[in-house]
C-alpha cells in the first residue's frame, strides 16, 4: 500500500518572491530614511539658532550690547547640538547675526538667524535670513 505523506513547508520559488518583496521594499523605505535624517538635522540647526536668541538677550539684559561668539561660554553656557559647527556670530550694541552648519546636511550649506539693525545683524547671515529672529536655511 502506498502512504499518504503530506509534506509541509516551502517552495524555492515561494522564498524567492518572498525575498524580492523585502528587497522591494527596503529600496522604498531607505531614502525615505536619508531624508528624515537631513530633517532632523536641520531642526538641531534651527532649534541651535533659537536657543542663540535667548542667550544673545540674556547677555543684552546684563551688558547693553550683544555677545559675539566667545563672549557666549561660561556664565551663558551657549552649546551647539552634536554634529552642528558654529559658522560664526557678531553682535554689537544694535543687533547680531548667527550661522550654523552641520556637515551631514548635504541639501542646505548653514541656517542663519539675526536680530536687531545694525551692522552687526547682516554680517554673519549667509542664508539670507530677512526676518528679524526668524532662522532660514539655504
């Protein structure tokens, strides 16, 4: 007599499909990634920028001026995000301008932030920033 045997399990064929369909989707979801990642660190460089402009008007509150970068350590405590490098900050007794950048983010070159009117809020704006207090990345 013959058995009845029931095999159970997967076809080649079947585990193929199956690894194409991951495949497939993993193509999808890995720049979707990328992207999201560059969004974060531009937020870390607008949320830098906007923690700047309560230090700057701290230091304007205790010395009628504003800070330039070194003047920012130490009592103000002014520290970027990981990752963001400082392309510089002026200030004086008008206003002041800041730059960050941050080497990961290859869509923009640096945000930048400035208030006040004078020469010293246009000097560090290399995004073009036109709204007083308004970080804009380029």
């Amino acid at each position: 007599m013959l058995q009845n045997q029931n095999k159970k399990g997967f076809t080649l064929i079947e585990l193929l499909i199956v690894v194409v369909i991951i495949g497939i989707l993993a193509a999808i979801a890995i720049p979707k990634f990328s992207s999201t990642k560059e969004k974060a660190y531009m937020a870390s460089m607008k949320a830098d920028l906007k923690n700047l402009t309560n230090v700057e008007e701290a230091f304007y509150a205790d010395s009628g001026k504003y800070a330039n970068a070194a003047a920012l350590t130490g009592n103000y405590g002014w520290n970027l995000s990981q990752g963001n490098v400082t392309v510089g900050v002026t200030g004086d007794a008008t206003g002041w301008s800041a730059a960050i950048s941050n080497p990961a983010v290859k869509s923009v070159t640096n945000c930048s932030i400035f208030a006040g009117s004078g020469t010293a809020s246009t000097t560090t704006n290399p995004a073009g920033a036109t709204s007083d207090g308004a970080p804009v990345c380029k």
